[in-house]
C-alpha cells in the first residue's frame, strides 16, 4: 500500500511563498503602481519558478511564453537605448552645422523673418510684409523697447502680395536703439490681421548660445533659423 503524501511539502512551499512575499502577493522589491520594466519582470519570473508549487509546477508552454515576452522587453528597451543615442547624435550635429553656417553668413547680406528694427547707425532701411487673400487696408506701427506705440503710418488700400514701407521717415528723429514693427490689416469684412515682417540686414557677427547660433547686424539680434535668403556683397 502506496503511503499518502503528508501536507509538509505544501506547508514548506507555503512558507517559502511567504518568504519571497509578502501577504499582499507583492514580490518583494518591487514598487506598487511601477511600470513593469526588463528588472521587475526578471525577478517576478524567478520569484515565480522559485516559489512554484512542487506538487503543480508551472506549465512549460506557459514559462516558455514568458521566456519570449521577456526577450522582446530586452530586444525593444535597446532599441530604444540605440534610437536616444542617434537622435542626441544627430541634434548634436545639426547644432554643428548650424554654427558653421553661421560663421559663413558674416559679411553677407540676408533677408530674415522678424519683426527688429534698427534705429541710428546700422539703421534699418525698409521692412516687407505679404498680404493674403483679397487685400485690405494696412497700417503700420513702430514701438519702443517698452512696446509704446512711438509712430503709425495708414498706408491705405493694398492687393495681395508683396508690399515694402521704407522707414526714413517713421523712424527720423527717434532715438538710436531697437524698435519692432507691428502690421495690421483690416479686410472688407472688418477682420483684423497681422502679417508678418521681414528685413534686410548685413551681418556684422554672430553669437551662440543655449537656443543656437545668432547673427547680428548692429544693434540686432537674428536667430539663423529664421533667415529667408543670404545673398553676397
């Protein structure tokens, strides 16, 4: 007569379940509400097979399952690893290039999208805008560093395109210095818009800093991305 098996081994197994976790069945270690990462998942697995039931062992398609979702965890978290690498590669060399352009564009004259002006020596000529659509009635502003209105000129009705307000005589008498220009066009129908602004400047210098690469022209500050064209002299 075959002898039954007493419940010491489940007790055995119970109190080893006991030791690897605590009564809440989280494994110890491991942060409740954490995402599962390539760690946590390793050490439910081994706490798994480690803790298992001796009289119910793990089905082994099921532990061979795991085995496969583990490898893809590892193969995508070096994936991502390599894909961080190559983009801080990349903005690393794209800052690179920027700053040798930057130094080329010295002596050059270029037309950037801003809405500077300059005041005094290197004054500032002309500023362009482009209007849209059906056209309306544009005017145009100059304000102070502290954004008082200093002149406006109504240049009246325009047509769509390309339209450029010399600045001699808004800005005659001024004191040397930045200022901003601000456009407003109001169409048929009384709605207002701004259109952009954009200058002509010769570069003098540049600077860089923590947001890229800066040229100057006098008194002004021109970050290179916003540069339209370059021509030379």
């Amino acid at each position: 007569m075959t002898t039954p098996i007493t419940s010491n081994s489940s007790s055995a197994a119970g109190q080893s379940n006991q030791t690897g976790a605590s009564s809440s069945g989280q494994i110890s270690g491991l942060n409740p509400g954490a995402s599962l990462g390539q760690d946590a998942f390793m050490q439910l697995l081994v706490a798994q097979m480690t803790h298992q039931d001796p009289l119910a062992p793990a089905d082994g398609t099921q532990m061979a399952s795991q085995l496969a979702q583990f490898s893809q965890l590892e193969q995508l978290t070096n994936i991502n690893t390599t894909l961080s690498g190559q983009s801080t590669a990349s903005s690393g060399l794209t800052t690179a290039v920027n700053n040798s352009a930057a130094l080329g564009l010295i002596g050059k004259t270029v037309t950037a999208q801003t809405n500077q002006i300059a005041v005094g020596p290197s004054a500032t000529s002309s500023v362009t805008t482009t209007i849209s659509g059906t056209g309306g009635d544009l005017v145009i502003k100059i304000l102070d560093a502290n954004g008082n209105t200093v002149e406006t000129k109504d240049i009246g009705q325009v047509g769509a395109g390309s339209q450029t307000v010399q600045l001699a005589g808004l800005t005659t008498g001024l004191p040397a210095g930045v200022y901003t220009t601000q456009f407003s066009l109001t169409d048929a129908a009384g709605s207002t818009t701004n259109p952009v602004s954009t200058i002509t400047a010769k570069v003098d210098g540049v600077s860089f800093g923590t947001s890229g690469a800066t040229v100057t022209s006098g008194p002004l500050s021109i970050p290179i991305g916003s540069i339209a064209s370059v021509t030379s002299n």
